[in-house]
C-alpha cells in the first residue's frame, strides 16, 4: 500500500540523518497517515480514505465533498 494522502497528495519524502559527527546516513520521512471513514450526505454513504493529519482538518474546514472534488481536480484521487 502506497504512503500518499488521497486529500492532499502528501508523500514520503527523503532526506539525512545527521551524527553529532555530521556523518549523513539516508533516510526516510513518512507523512502522519490515517485510515479515516467519512460520510457523504449526498450519496447517503460512507468512504474509507487514507488521509494525513493536516487533509482530516482541511475536511473539517471545507467539508469532504469540496475536498473530494480538488482531490480528483489535482489527481489525488480517482
């Protein structure tokens, strides 16, 4: 399963670990992922998403309708 938020497009990112003795070892920053079920009062059904921390407040700011419909406008989701 693939580490994106189908809200905001978030994904794993790489960078460095750094020693005291600025030795760099590669490694990997993962977004804050959850498993989240949401209602859609127009379909009358609930959706399983896969969201970041940051895309569960932008749906309870705009609302998960709006937010679905940028989500698939940018390719998020299908």
């Amino acid at each position: 399963m693939s580490k994106i938020c189908e809200i905001t497009g978030k994904k794993v990112i790489t960078g460095n670990n750094v020693s005291h003795s600025k030795a760099r070892t590669r490694r990997r920053f993962y977004p804050n992922l959850q498993t989240k079920k949401f209602y859609i009062p127009e379909e009358d059904k609930y959706i399983t998403l896969k969201v970041s921390a940051a895309g569960i407040r932008k749906i309870d700011k705009n609302g998960i309708t709006a937010c679905m419909k940028e989500a698939k406008e940018k390719g998020y989701m299908k």
